[in-house]
C-alpha cells in the first residue's frame, strides 16, 4: 500500500531526484529543490532506499519556479523546469564537486565556475521524435510509452517548425531526428553556443607552440581544427567514418585523421613519427572526449604508457569522469574542472577536466 511521508530534502543528486531521508533510509523523490519541505507518495520501496512520488512543497524553495512547458513532469526530457536557472548552474556544479570527491577520491577538486549557457530554452538544434500507434513524442518519464508533443520549449524554433511538419504527414512508426539546416554539422553536440564555449575553454586550456596533438574520438575534428595554430603535428582518432571524411575534407598539411580504438593511440603515433617515437618523443597533448560509458581500462593503461604532457578530459558523465580521474591520480596532476551547462532546465552536465602529467612520475 502507497503511504505518504514528510520530508526535508536535503540534496539533488545526479540525475535530478532530491533526496530526503525516512528513519535513516534515503528516499528520492522527483521534481523538488534542496531544503524544501514535502510531502511525498512512496511508490517503490527497496532495502536500502526507496522512491517516491511529490505530492505537495509543504515549505516551497524561493528558487521554485513556473515550469515553461505543458509536458513538464510527464515528459522524460527535463528534470529540472521548476528551479530557477541561477540555482539549476549551483546544483550541477555542486554535483560534479560532490562525485569527484566521492566517486573519484579527490579531496578539493580544483573546480571553476560553471560555464551557463546563453538561451535557457530554445536552444536544442536537433530532437529525436518517436512515433507508434499515432502518438508522435517522446517518452513518458521512467516508461516506454510515448507523450504525445506538439511543441519542445528547449529545441530551436526551426526545429520545432520540423516536427509540425512531421505531424503534419501522419508519418509511420518508428525514430525521426530533426534537426536545423543552417549551418555546418561539425560538432556532436545540440546546443552550438556551449559547444563554441567548449571550443573556446580548450584553446584557453592548451598551452602554445606544441609539438603534437592527440584528438581521441575526434569526430569531425571540431577541437583539432581550432587548435591547429598551436602544433606542429595534429592526429584525430576514431571510429565514425563519416565524421572522418568530413575531417579530412578541409584538412591542412598538419592534420591526419585515423580510423581506429584509441587503445591503438601509440601506434598512431608512431606512424606519425616514425623512428622517433621513444628516442626524440614529441611533447604531447591529449584531448578525450569519449561517451557516457567514459574510458576502458585499456583506454586508460594506453594513456598512461603515453604519457602526454598536457591531457584533456572531456566528459557527458561527471561520474564516469571521477571513476577514470581516480584511476589517473598516480600519473597526473589534476589542474582544473569546468563544468558547462551543454542542456539547461535537463539533469545532463558537460565537464572538462584539464591535467598535466606528474614530474616526479615522468619517463
């Protein structure tokens, strides 16, 4: 039977659920903000903790606020509409802190500020619509069935022109992504001003006048090219041969771009260098950007042997971030964390981690 509770939330954790406690056991509820007093459905109750559902912010936030979408609450796609943006930027940053000290074992993680995103909403230049059985959505929170929607506040207004035409043709099941037509598709991410942003802070963060450049999971080489000026040497590695052509199509003398795992990064490098690698090493520097499943231990130990001077984590999941941070800790010098707001009113937070290899440990 569903009993309701009272409860003092105490945080947002990772993901977007706040969490109060019960007698002890941690209870996570949806949709409220730090220091509220709820009352909450419990839906799910497991040993070691247990889910619910809010019922009423008995003791509202001053930072709550009127979501700007119909769908807000059904919809899977934002967690966090009803918080003020200012204090959306305090609790993402305050999370990436929280799992770098837990998850990766770093005391005072050298955080910066987080970098905000300029639109709040409108800002998405491609969504990914599902249709079935005549619902033409995206999927309800925590289900696999689908919300009907007409409308996306976070995507571009072009986008949203896209999916009125969509419903327009009574199209057949199945996943239809859309997407602006302005400009060139040289960047995995949805939001373009964060993703400059990002293209920005790695300019700041990568010294000048560098022998050569490792882009790991380069993509269209969207990092590379805006760092060409400052190496003598650029190698882009990855699996995506699309992306790989489109890097190689406005490629300088510098560049070359490599189909393959970066587990392989040496012999990448070699191939660039060839006979001089081990006797006249280049200085290195390393750019990682790899998906939410973060780096594999061969990854990792590739890395390591590698031993770049300068190294660059960029990551979609400050979890996994903080697991691989830990395994590094031996070999490198953490210098800084920027967290960047790459999807405002939604639980997702984009990270660069910038480290430079220990003296001490240097081979």
């Amino acid at each position: 039977m569903m009993r309701l509770v009272d409860l003092k939330i105490e945080d947002i954790a990772f993901g977007g659920n706040g969490v109060g406690r019960e007698n002890g056991k941690a209870v996570f509820v949806p949709y409220v903000i730090d220091s509220e007093v709820v009352c909450a459905k419990i839906v799910r109750e497991k040993k070691q903790f247990a889910e619910a559902e809010l019922v009423d912010a008995k003791e509202p936030s001053p930072h709550r606020v009127a979501p700007a979408c119909q769908y807000f609450g059904r919809c899977g796609g934002c967690a966090y509409q009803h918080i003020d943006y200012d204090h959306q930027l305090t609790i993402k940053s305050r999370q990436v802190h929280d799992l770098l000290c837990r998850i990766g074992k770093i005391d005072h993680p050298p955080m910066r500020p987080i970098i905000p995103a300029p639109e709040k909403y409108c800002y998405r230049n491609r969504i990914t619509i599902h249709v079935e059985d005549g619902v033409i959505g995206f999927f309800w929170r925590d289900s696999h069935r689908l919300i009907d929607i007409e409308q996306c506040p976070i995507a571009m207004d072009e986008v949203n022109r896209a999916l009125l035409d969509l419903r327009a043709q009574d199209p057949r099941d199945g996943h239809y992504t859309l997407r602006t037509k302005t400009g060139l598709r040289t960047f995995s991410q949805t939001n373009d001003a964060v993703a400059n942003a990002l293209r920005d802070l790695m300019v700041d963060l990568v010294p000048s006048n560098q022998d050569l450049l490792i882009d790991a999971y380069c993509g269209t080489g969207f990092f590379a090219k805006a760092l060409l000026d400052k190496f003598e040497r650029v190698i882009g590695i990855d699996w995506d041969k699309f992306a790989l052509a489109e890097a190689r199509q406005n490629a300088t003398f510098k560049e070359t771009y490599v189909a393959g795992d970066v587990e392989n990064v040496k012999a990448a490098v070699s191939a660039a260098y060839p006979g001089e690698l081990g006797v006249a090493a280049p200085a290195i520097t390393m750019i990682v950007d790899p998906p939410a499943t973060g780096l594999g231990a061969g990854v990792r130990q590739a890395i390591v042997d590698l031993a770049p001077e300068n190294f660059i984590y960029v990551s979609c999941n400050p979890s996994t971030l903080a697991r691989d941070l830990k395994e590094f800790r031996e070999r490198f010098t953490l210098n800084s964390v920027t967290p960047l707001d790459m999807f405002p009113q939604t639980a997702e937070i984009e990270v660069a981690a910038s480290l430079t290899i220990s003296p001490h440990r240097q081979t």
